[in-house]
C-alpha cells in the first residue's frame, strides 16, 4: 500500500510540474492568463526591430495594470490548472493582399497588387483586440488596402508608375496614348511611404507593427478592358513611330541615290567629254593624214575613198552593182590605165 501510495503521490507530483512550467521559444512570445484575466507578459525582442523606447513603453504600460513583465527565451513558471499561457510568434510574418481595381486620379482604371510584413508589437493588445493570426489577417485586409486605395485615387496615374523625373526611355508622345504626360511631384516611394505610414498608425490599435521594409506595391497594370485598349494604341504609336523612322530613311536612301546618281552623270559627262576631244584630235590627225597623202597622189586618194565607199554601201554577198559606162569604177574594173606619180602608167 504504501508503494502505491508513492507512486500515485510521484504521478500527481510530476503532473503538477509539468502543468507548472511552460518554455517560451526563441521565435515566441507569450502571455500568462488567470481565469481570463492577464497577469504576465514574456517579451521576446528581436534586435533591430523593436527599440528601447518601445520597450521602455511596453513595460511602463504592463506595470501601470498591474501586470508582470518579464524578457527573453527560456523555461519559465506558473500557477497549475489556474494559469494557463498563450503563445504568440515574434518573427516577421507575411501578408499578401488580393489584387484590387483602383481608378486613379485622372480615370485611369488599374489592378494594384499589394504585400507588407508584420509582426506582433503589444502581445497582449494583440490577445484583447486581435485574437489569432487568421484575424490579424482580416484587419490587415481592411486597413492596408483602405490605405492604398486613399492614397491612389487622390493621385495621377504618372506619380503611381514613376519614381523620379529621369528622362524617359520611352517617348513622350507614345505615353502620352496611355497616361497623363506631367512632371513627377511625388513618385511612388512618396507614396508607399504614405501607405506605409498609415497603416502603421491604424494598426497600433491591434498590438500590430509594419516592418521598417513598410508596403510594398508588387503588381500594378491596367484592368483587362483597358489593358487590351492600351496595348492597341501602344502598338499603333509604335507602327506610327516606325513607319515615321522608314520614311526617313526612304528619304535619306533617295537622297544618297539622287547625289550618287547626280555624281555618276557628272563622271560620265566628262568622260564624254573626253572621248569627244580624243575623238576630235583622232579625226583632225586623220584629216590631216589624209589631206597630206591627198596632196601626195590625188588620183590614188580618190581610187581609195571610191572603194571605201563602194565598201561601206556593199557590204552583202549577194549585193548587185549596175555602173554607168562612165563611172570611174567600171574603168579599173575594165582595167584602164592608171597613172602613178612619176609618171608612168600601170595595167
């Protein structure tokens, strides 16, 4: 009897330890409840995100309830079956908003698609206010997307695509088919910053902070309609401004062809030139030639042109000669005498 006594008082001991101690991760933060009621909160800083103002902050608050505080990891104690300890992540966790149609300021209908990081701040708040993460979730939802949304349709399309006024690599005239065409005042990390900022403010209400990365715009286009629309009028901008650059380059191809030609004609026109004057001086010399061998023996001269003559005119095999009986041909053909230069006659 007495050993099954000390094993049931061993059972019970050891249920009473271990319904007494609870151990709050590296990546946890928790608070301890009574009946409901909060009386410890275990803060579990990340370095970098939470300063010592914010700390400072949540201590002086906890302590002015009437609430323990205590910091760090570790295996920690509580009061069995009345205590019970609810755990809360302390590590950055994401949300992504669902892609949401914003008109902006001059009627330029778009998707905006939208994803922050958060964490825990104020586990307790978080506890009273908020519940879990799912619910967290559902106010992020609320808040950030009413926050992009205020801070969109208050601006032009412009200041939304572009964060500086750097030339741009597109043509003005081509976005203009799109958008406003105007100098960029704010720039989208204005207004992610005003995003940001909002929505920090709104959250603190719920024990919930926004990373320093702050909200972030991850998508953005033109909803389907207008999309279709304005890919239609970039493309015919961009046949325009294609068609316009082979014009001019038609223009420069006929204006390099016209020089070229106008630079052939003046090549050849010389080169005609020259032919003529060589030309002329060859007839000159042959005129000359001939004048001299004329000079020399003017019956042979004639003999001679008579049958060039006779040749350029009778060139065909079956060509027919009629000579009179007084053409000077028919007499050599008929062998008449001829007289040379000195004097004698040949047959």
């Amino acid at each position: 009897m007495a050993r099954i006594i000390t094993i049931v008082l061993l059972v019970v001991l050891a249920i009473l330890l271990s319904s007494s101690m609870y151990t709050v991760d590296e990546t946890q933060q928790a608070v301890v409840t009574q009946f409901g009621k909060p009386v410890r909160v275990i803060i579990n800083p990340i370095e970098g995100r939470r300063t010592q103002e914010t700390l400072t902050r949540l201590k002086d608050k906890y302590t002015e309830e009437g609430i323990a505080v205590a910091e760090g990891a570790g295996l920690r104690l509580k009061v069995p079956f009345i205590q019970s300890v609810r755990k809360f992540e302390r590590r950055l966790l994401r949300w992504n908003g669902d892609p949401e149609q914003i008109p902006t300021k001059d009627k330029k209908y778009i998707w905006v698609d939208t994803t922050a990081r958060w964490y825990i701040e104020d586990p307790l708040q978080f506890l009273e206010v908020v519940g879990t993460e799912e619910q967290a979730h559902a106010r992020l939802d609320d808040i950030i997307n009413s926050s992009t949304r205020n801070s969109i349709t208050k601006r032009d399309l412009i200041e939304i695509v572009r964060t500086d006024n750097r030339e741009m690599r597109v043509a003005e005239e081509e976005l203009r088919e799109t958008t406003k065409v105007a100098r960029v005042t704010e720039g989208r990390p204005k207004i992610v910053a005003e995003i940001t900022e909002t929505s920090r403010k709104a959250c603190e209400v719920y024990g919930i902070g926004i990373h320093s990365s702050g909200v972030l715009i991850k998508g953005l286009t033109y909803i389907q309609d207008v999309k279709i629309k304005v890919e239609d009028r970039m493309i015919e901008e961009r046949m325009k401004i294609a068609k316009k650059h082979t014009s001019e380059g038609e223009g420069e191809y006929l204006k390099i062809m016209g020089d070229k030609e106008r630079e052939v004609k003046t090549i050849l026109s010389e080169a005609y030139k020259t032919v003529k004057e060589i030309e002329g001086a060859a007839d000159a010399n042959a005129t000359q030639i001939y004048a001299e061998g004329f000079g020399v023996d003017p019956d042979f001269y004639r003999f001679w042109k008579t049958l060039e003559l006779y040749e350029q005119h009778l060139g065909g095999e079956k060509t027919r000669l009629i000579l009179g009986t007084d053409n000077p041909l028919l007499e050599i053909i008929k062998g008449e005498i001829l007289k040379t230069k000195d004097g004698t006659v040949e047959q």
